[in-house]
C-alpha cells in the first residue's frame, strides 16, 4: 500500500515521454525545501508500465524516508 500524503505535505510528480519512453520523476521535499528526495524511472510508454513506473517511485521515495518526512510536515501543520 502507497502513502497517501495529503494537501499539506510537498510531493510532486512530473511524468513525460522522451525518446519513445515515458518517464516519470517523483520528489518529496521538508517544510522549508532544504531536504529533498528524488525517484525516477524509465520505461515503455503504456497505460500498464505507466501505473507500474508511478508505483516504482512512490516505493523508492518511501524507502528513503518520504513517510517520516511527509509526517514531520503533518505534525508541523496542527
């Protein structure tokens, strides 16, 4: 199961073809953008290999730390 992140948390994805295949990039960074992760994959471009490749991302941001980043902002915000 992915981490949801919510509206308060900093994540962002930007996903496009190049050369014949897609290409998604997935970042999550702290309250004031200092610490920053970042995932990319590259891959055939289908609907299939699409949701894969997103999945493949959020997985490797989770792996280094996203969650417990993403949940410092939570705590930060109430």
């Amino acid at each position: 199961m992915l981490f949801r992140s919510g509206c308060v948390a900093p994540v962002g994805a930007w996903a496009r073809i190049e050369d014949g295949l897609l290409r998604i990039e997935g970042v999550v960074l702290d309250r004031d953008g200092r610490k920053r992760l970042l995932a990319e994959r590259k891959g055939a471009f289908t609907l299939e290999s699409a949701t894969a490749l997103g999945a493949e991302v959020a997985q490797e941001l989770l792996a280094h730390g996203a969650a417990e980043l993403i949940a410092t902002i939570r705590e930060s915000t109430t």
